[in-house]
C-alpha cells in the first residue's frame, strides 16, 4: 500500500476531503495540520505532538530512543528542535512516504529540503497551489486588471522574490503541479487544472428557490473579495425597490456556513480573484447560484455553471438574476450536477492519482492544462527592478 502524506493548513475542509478521497482509493494517508477553531476535524500528526503523532502512526523506528533524544534536545539545545524533526521527517519520507502534498505551506520542511525528496528516489512532491502563497499581487493587478488600491496595502506589502522563489523549487523538483491561472503569473513550468474536491454527502441541497431570493456574502477577506463594492451595490439595488433579503457573514464555524448556505438562494462571492474557489463550490453544493470572477479562458476541463461578474458588472447581473426565478432554478441544477461530475471526492482524487502515479517521461509526453507565457509576464508587467531580481533566484 503506498503513501500519501497531506501536510499544511487547513482550508474549508480540503486537507480533510483529499485524504478520505486518497483513503478511499486503497492509499495510507497521513495528515499533518493544526487543528482549526472553525472546523471539527482532526489529523494524525499536530505539530505540538509531532512526535507522538509519528509514534501513533508507526512512523518512527526507535520510538523510545526518538523520544529521549526530543527530551534532551528540549532541555539543552531547544534551538535546534526544529532541524531535528526536519531530519526526522525527511528520513521518514524516504523510507515510507510515495507522495508528499504540502497545502499552502509546510511545517517543518522548507523548499530548501525539496532536492532531498528528489534524491530519495521514492517520494513524489506535488505542487497543489490554493492562492497567495504563490500568487504576486502587484504582477496579478496589472495582468488581469485589478486596482492595487482595491486590494489595500496588506495584499502589497509582499515578498515577491519569496514567493517566485517558492515557485520556482515546486517547479524544479515536484513531479506534477496543479494550479489556475491567476495565481501563476511567474510560472514556467507547464501544469494541471487544480479541481476542488468536494465530499456532496456534508452539504444540504435547498432545491426550491424563493421567490424573492436570500443573497449572502461570506468573505474570507474584504479587500481580496471586493467587499465594500458589492455591499454598496446590494444598497443601490435596495434603493431600486427589488424584494430580497441580504446577509453578511464572518468568521462563522463551518458547519454553521453550511447552514446558511442550505438556506440561501445567491452567493455573491469575489470580485477581484477568479472563482469559483472553495466557498463558491461549498454554495452550488447547497443550492445556490453563483456571481463570482471567472477566467473566461479556462480549459474545456473548468467550466462550471456560475454568472461572471467584475465591479463592473456586478449591478446589472445581480439584479437580473434576483429577478429572473426560472433562470436561478435552471442554474441550481446545473450548479449540482457540474460538481458531482468534476468535483466528487471520488472523481478529484482519480484524476490526480492518474498523473501522480504517471512516470516522469510519460509526463512530460502528455498535454497540461496550462503553458505559460514568462516571457510576455516579463515583458509587459515587471520593472526593471524587479526582474533583475527575480532573475537571481536558483535552486
């Protein structure tokens, strides 16, 4: 039975939903995520109990020795507890683990380790890219013409050559990459259509929409979401005299958005970022249809049932689909046999196992879903500056 190890922050429940998909496979998987106040679930490694985790799992050897030596390491050299389960992990890696999929960030390993993978000859890195740890927010305004003021100075303030640098090591040593367009303005390397897997059994389905609709709006950040137009424009839109019921909602336990999703009619999501990403998904699976940012040139593989909308836009689209119940009943449907045929747990976790278990030759012989284009990136988006910076970079 070979093994997958899923490492990194949780997110809507992803970590979660790949293993049960992986497991259900016929895969060991081994997760390793801090416990996250809006979620149930729990994981086999925390890192606060990293080596009692190991133990639990039967990854550790010596398990007695191990836990002498953290002790020691404890109490005279605490600086060096990190290093030490690095070199524990690393060495675990290569004589049980076949994949490794760290989400959004890892614990203790850093892409400085990656080479390490690639030299152990028996554990694949896979890319799975969700967002802003890759995404450079000053190239993604220009490229795809969004308003650096509408992000706010927390989007800027980033470390570009961090972020190019972390790519740059996926690129270099991982065997596959999954990710979207809007993220990967630095890429270089060919890579998949990242799909989101959804387990459909956690969600209710509302199959009846009201007459005057319940709209909500669940941002995980105001800026990115474009939050201050899209209140203003449910405001205008109230002023107009048009019958719905609005909801703003934060920082709500999971399994509470899920309720009020089940009991929504639309989703206004993002307007900035393209979607549709976890929250958009989590809303079709309940019943609701969709206005979010799309990239009207996604593959044939991505085109699922949402309206497209900008702060441009936005206005128009949301008024006629408040008012138009027979095309938000046709959009429901749709919405929930789009992701039970391209976002199943089952369906998500086969199609990445397929280039998973893919030979690296075989690999490079198949057509990715994207093939970009630094050199027009380069051009046409980065200062001088900055290129010359991004251009020190090497793994």
């Amino acid at each position: 039975m070979k093994t997958i190890w899923i490492e990194g922050i949780e997110t809507a429940g992803l970590i979660h939903d790949l293993a049960k998909g992986f497991s259900e496979k016929g895969y060991r998987v081994i997760t390793f995520a801090d416990k996250n106040p809006f979620y149930s679930y729990t994981y086999d490694i925390d890192k606060f109990d990293f080596i009692n985790g190991l133990k639990k799992n039967g990854l550790i050897r010596y398990p007695l020795l191990t836990k002498l030596k953290t002790v020691w390491i404890n109490k005279f050299k605490p600086a060096a507890r990190t290093d030490f389960f690095r070199r524990l992990q690393l060495a675990i890696f290569k004589r049980e683990v076949d994949f490794f999929i760290p989400v959004f960030q890892s614990h203790f390993i850093s892409e400085t380790d990656f080479s390490q993978l690639k030299e152990n000859e028996k554990t694949r890195l896979i890319g799975y890219f969700l967002g802003s740890e890759i995404r450079v927010y000053k190239t993604f305004c220009k490229q795809f013409d969004v308003s650096p003021e509408a992000l706010g100075p927390a989007y800027l303030d980033e470390s570009v050559v961090q972020k190019v640098k972390k790519l740059r090591a996926f690129e270099k040593y991982a065997h596959c990459i999954f990710s979207v367009p809007d993220q990967m303005s630095h890429a270089k390397r060919p890579y998949f259509h990242l799909q989101l897997p959804f387990d459909v059994s956690k969600f209710v389905f509302n199959v009846n929409q009201n007459k005057e609709p319940v709209i909500i709006h669940c941002p995980s950040s105001t800026d990115f979401k474009g939050t201050k137009h899209i209140l203003e424009v449910v405001e205008q839109l109230k002023a107009e005299g048009l019958l719905f019921s609005f909801t703003y909602l934060r920082h709500l336990p999971h399994h509470e958005l899920l309720k009020k999703l089940s009991e929504a009619d639309i989703l206004v999501d993002e307007l900035y970022g393209h979607g549709p990403g976890l929250l958009s998904f989590e809303a079709m699976a309940s019943g609701c249809v969709v206005l979010t940012r799309y990239y009207q040139v996604s593959p044939a593989s991505f085109r699922p049932p949402v309206i497209p909308v900008t702060q441009h836009d936005l206005k128009e689209k949301l008024r006629h689909i408040i008012t138009d119940l027979n095309l938000r009943q046709e959009l429901t449907q749709k919405g929930r046999t789009y992701l039970l045929e391209n976002n199943s747990l089952s369906r998500v976790t086969t199609d990445m196992l397929a280039l998973m278990e893919t030979s690296p030759d075989a690999l490079k012989a198949m057509h990715p879903d994207y093939v970009p284009d630094y050199e027009t990136v380069e051009r046409n988006y980065l200062d001088n500056e900055t290129r010359l910076e991004l251009e020190k970079i090497s793994f």
